[in-house]
C-alpha cells in the first residue's frame, strides 16, 4: 500500500491544470511573442480535457496558441519539461496536441519564425462586411484615443469563412457551452469589432470580439434575430466594447421592417446586466419613456414604441421602465419609494400567486397528511422573504445600470 501511495504521488507530479497551461496571445509586433505581459488564459477547458480540466503525463506543460492580431494565423506549440513515458511504462499521457488539433482548423504554424514572417502580411488585412459604426476609447496609458469600428459580415465575404474558423475556437476557452455553428445556414449574421493602430506609419486592423445572430422566421412576414454567441476578447474586456457592439446591433435591426424583435440564445447574468444598459440607454430618447410618463406607471405605448423603433421586445421594455422608473424616483421620499417598492413586487409576485393557485387545487384532493407536507413547502412567511430578497437584489442591479448611464 505504501508503494502504491508513493507511485500515485510520483505520478500526480504529471498533473496540470489546462487553464493555466494553455497560454493564448493576440500578436502585433514580433516582440510580443516573448513578451510574458501579452498573455492571456482560459476561463474553461473543460470541453476539450474534461469536467477537472487536467491534462496528465507532463510536468511543465505549456500549450502555445498564438494569434496575429488581426488576421488571427495560428501559431500552435506543446512544450514540456518532463513527460510520464520517460519516466514509467505501461503508463500514457494525455494527447493534448490532438485535442487542439480538433478545433484549430489546419494551415497553422508550429514554427516561431514562420509565424513571425507572417505578421509582415498583416498591413494587408482589412475587416469584412459592412461598416456599421465607428467610436473611440480613451487610452489612459497612452494618453490618447484609440479608434474602432464595426462591421456586419457574411459568408460571401472574401476570405472570411476561414477567418471565422479561426476566430470561433476562442469561444471553447470563454464560453462555458460554446459550440460551433454552420456557417452554412445563410440565417447567420456576423458583427466584428476592430481595433484601428498605427505600425511603421501604416494603418492596422486587430480583432476586438464578435457576435453572431440567428434570424428565426415569424409566422407569417417577421424575423426574430437571436443573439448566439458574442465575445470580448480579453485584452479589450472592460473597456465598453460590448456595449458598443450592442447597440450598433439593435441600431442595424431597428432599420428593417421584417424584424420584430431581438432576443437572446441562453442569455448569461453578465449579458443581461449589458443588455439591461445598452436597453435603456436607447429607451432614453423615446418619448414615451419620459419623465411624466414613468410616473404614471408602464404602458402599452412605452411596450409599442420601444418595439417598432427599438425592436425590444415587451417583456425587455418592461424591465427598462422599471430602470427608468428608479431613476426618475426619489427613493428617499417614504411614499414614492413605497409606491415603486409594490409595483415591482406585484410583477415579482407572479410566480408566488402561481403557487397559492396550485396549493386550492390541492386542497380539494389531497388527504390530510399529504396536505400539510404541501402547505409546509409553500409556508408564506418564507414566500414573503423571498419576495424582498428578490426585490431588493433586482434594486441592486438596477442602481448598477443607473450608475452606468451616468457615466456613459
């Protein structure tokens, strides 16, 4: 027993958490590829090495992906200081390599110098599709502005299909269920951010992120465009690209008559608390969203307004007025906040009502026993906790959107 517990010990020293191995970088200059700084790591690996997310049989593994920034050619290398089958037989190691390989589509690197080469032919990049909008950021670190832009994209674009091959194997390391789409279904739209800079005087394009949507057909004339998938790349995260690549979409659907509303696929907190500001945001400039009329409660007008001009759709118009209407209440006067304390919890109160409606059905056929079992499980003190506890969470995140508005 002794033996086996100092062999399992010897061969836990294999053991390596892929989030920490797989090593990611967004390329410009041939320095950065030296440059620890530029790197970046997975939030998940579990869907190429398993729910614990280890690789085994290497110690000091290292998996190198590396991307120029604009045109995203692939470097791909495994280093490694020590592997098992050197040290043991009759003991594997995990093929880290092949599982890459699964989702990197062929034509990549696995030389350093090839790849260096090939940043020389990223002047000759330039973004796909459409120009939809153009904005900048304040770099405080360069004490400049920097400028970006978004375009709208598809499959009949030159050179994009193999582009968005490369660009989609991000979403397995920052998507917790991503998957791949066929971009042979024309129903997909493609929205892409850039990064403008400057290299030896030229002007450069690096990928920020992207989303992809899915126009779902309306009986009997509509489309319902549904978010899938969209990603910040990580060295752009937290500048407010996501925000601007929002609204640039629900301002290029707000266009066509055929829409009737967006919605989103599986919508993750962080997303909804971005869609929450890009929504009211937009809703400020509507009319019927004013001042006087949040104070009059929500209407059919404000679910109609911010539908044909916004495509929101009534239950996302809803939770806007409900921002708006916060924003516009002095919260410390006892009778307004009171009065915007029963509106929301009368919506919240929805599935509770639900609940005491299920609880007479069964006091018509449940015997006395089974009966009381129920009505402890529905015990409405708790109801009634639950009910402030989701009331004040919400206020929570509504003062956060608030805050944000502020500062936009």
């Amino acid at each position: 027993m002794a033996g086996m517990n100092a062999m399992e010990k010897k061969l836990a020293e294999y053991k390596c958490d892929t989030n920490e191995a797989i090593c990611l970088k967004l390329v410009r200059f041939p320095e950065d590829v030296e440059d620890d700084s530029t790197t970046f790591h997975p939030e998940y690996s579990h869907q190429l090495y398993g729910d614990d997310e280890v690789a085994f049989g290497y110690k000091g593994l290292q998996i190198q992906l590396y991307y120029s920034a604009g045109n995203l050619n692939t470097l791909f290398k495994v280093k490694y200081t020590a592997k098992v089958t050197e040290k043991f037989d009759c003991v594997e190691s995990d093929d880290v390599e092949g599982k890459i390989r699964e989702i990197i589509p062929a034509g990549f690197s696995s030389n350093t110098d090839d790849f260096v080469a090939l940043l020389e032919k990223e002047a000759n990049f330039k973004p796909f599709g459409t120009l939809l909008h153009t904005y900048n950021v304040h770099n405080e670190e360069a004490g400049e502005d920097i400028a970006y832009q978004i375009y709208k994209a598809d499959m009949s674009c030159p050179g994009f299909r193999e582009y968005h091959e490369r660009l989609q194997t991000f979403l397995m390391w920052f998507i917790e269920t991503a998957s791949f789409i066929d971009v042979d279904d024309e129903r997909w739209d493609y929205f892409l951010v850039f990064e403008k800079y400057n290299k030896d005087g030229e002007t450069l394009f690096a990928t920020v992120g992207y989303m992809t949507v899915y126009n779902y057909y309306v009986y009997p004339d509509k489309t319902r465009p549904r978010v899938s998938q969209m990603l910040i790349l990580p060295p752009f995260q937290g500048e407010g690209h996501g925000a601007q690549l929002l609204e640039a979409v629900h301002r290029f659907y707000s266009t066509s008559p055929e829409v009737l509303d967006i919605t989103a696929e599986d919508p993750s907190e962080s997303y909804i608390k971005l869609r929450d500001f890009v929504l009211a945001k937009l809703c400020q400039a509507l009319p019927s969203f004013s001042a006087e009329n949040l104070t009059q409660g929500f209407s059919q007008e404000m679910a109609t307004e911010a539908q044909e001009k916004l495509k929101i759709n009534k239950k996302h118009a809803r939770r806007v007025y409900e921002i708006m209407r916060l924003k516009a209440t002095d919260m410390s006067d006892l009778e307004k906040a009171r009065t915007y304390r029963l509106e929301i919890k009368r919506r919240l109160i929805g599935p509770y009502k639900k609940n005491q409606r299920e609880l007479t059905k069964m006091m018509r056929c449940l015997r006395p026993e089974e009966l009381s079992n129920q009505m402890s499980q529905m015990d409405l003190q708790m109801q009634h906790e639950e009910l402030e506890k989701s009331y004040q969470e919400l206020l929570t995140e509504y003062r956060r959107v608030i805050e944000r508005l502020a500062q936009a």
